[in-house]
C-alpha cells in the first residue's frame, strides 16, 4: 500500500534534489562574474580580479582556474598563479593555453627547467606552435647553447619567414655559431622587415 507524503515532506525532497542547481541561479551568472573581475584587471587590481572569480562557483570551472592563473600572475603572485594553472591543466589536459599559463608562472619563479618541460608538452601536442618555438630558442640562447637554439629559431622562420623576432634571433644564433654568410643574409632580410635595424645594422658590422 503506498504511504501518502505530505506536502511538507514533498517540498522538503524537491528542496535537496534542486539544491545544486539552485546556486547557479541566486548568484550572479558566469558572464556577470567575469565581467566584473576585467574590471578590477583594467584597473590594474589584480588580486581583486581574481577573489571576483575566486568567491563564485567560476572558481571550479576550466575558464575559473586558467583566469585566476593570469590573475594572479599580474599581481606576481606566481605561486598561486602557478596552483591555478596546474588546476586548469588537469581539468583540459591536451588544451595549450594553461601549459602556456603555467611555463610563464615557472618562469616567474626562476624553475626554468620545469619552463622547458612544459613548452616539450605543448610541441608534443602542437609540433608547429611558433610562440613556444620561438620561446625555448631564446631560452638555449641565452644559455648559449647556439646550436639548439638555431633548430629551434629555424622552425619559426621555415613557417614566418618573414617575422622579425625569430629572423633577427637566428641571425644573431647564425653569427655566435661563426656562420658568417648565413648571418649576413639574414641581418640584411631583418632590414627588409625594419629598415636601419639597430640590431640588424650593429650583427653587420660585426661580420665586416
């Protein structure tokens, strides 16, 4: 025999199964959240931008963590920049933009080989991604390791050949690896890109 529930019991139950759900329309809405926190980032209150999307359900949601991340980032807080990007990574795994995200906060923190480690991810995914080539170049060239920062400078400039950040970069790699010709043609290409160059005008001086 089925037992009667009474009308409070009933809207007791309907209150438990709605409670999830009920939170997303008492609060304000997602758009309302971000909204606010560019706000507080184009008044350069960075830490404030990321409490708006900290304090809303935003904060358990890939776009929360990875905004949070560049929030945090532009305070200089790499540490928790570092958390909520590492969060954003779980959550979109095979996504570029929090390897990214998360290879700056390193860099804010000096851990430049877990940097390296993270651009490898990103080219595993994306062999062709200029701007992760073009950064792992500058990081073996300023180690002065010239060989593998020219492999790396020479993919940007195969796909953009002409760029004159990765032209004006394999110049310069071309001229500490004592391969003056190439140098030479490359510094002259860079004046093609910016005419009277300083740094492209001083490399030929240096090959004459």
């Amino acid at each position: 025999m089925l037992k009667l529930v009474s009308l409070k019991n009933l809207l007791g139950i309907s209150a438990i199964v709605l409670l999830p759900y009920m939170g997303f329309s008492q609060e304000e809405s997602l758009s309302q959240v971000f909204s606010k926190s560019y706000v507080f980032e184009s008044n350069s209150e960075y830490v404030k931008a990321a409490n708006a999307i900290k304090e809303s359900k935003a904060s358990t949601t890939y776009e929360g963590t990875l905004r949070m991340g560049w929030c945090y980032y532009l305070s200089k807080d790499y540490i928790q920049s570092k958390a909520n990007y590492e969060k954003a990574v779980a959550l979109m795994p095979f996504a570029i933009e929090p390897h990214l995200g998360l290879a700056n906060a390193l860099a804010g923190l000096g851990n430049w080989e877990q940097v390296l480690e993270q651009y490898q991810l990103i080219l595993k995914t994306d062999p062709q991604n200029t701007l992760t080539l073009y950064r792992v170049g500058l990081i073996y060239y300023n180690r002065k390791d010239y060989g593998s920062a020219q492999k790396y400078f020479e993919k940007v400039v195969n796909l953009y050949p002409f760029d004159y950040d990765s032209s004006i970069m394999l110049a310069w790699t071309m001229l500490k690896l004592n391969k003056s010709i190439e140098a030479k043609v490359l510094f002259n290409k860079t004046l093609l890109m910016r005419p009277d160059d300083s740094s492209a005008t001083e490399g030929l001086k240096l090959i004459k």
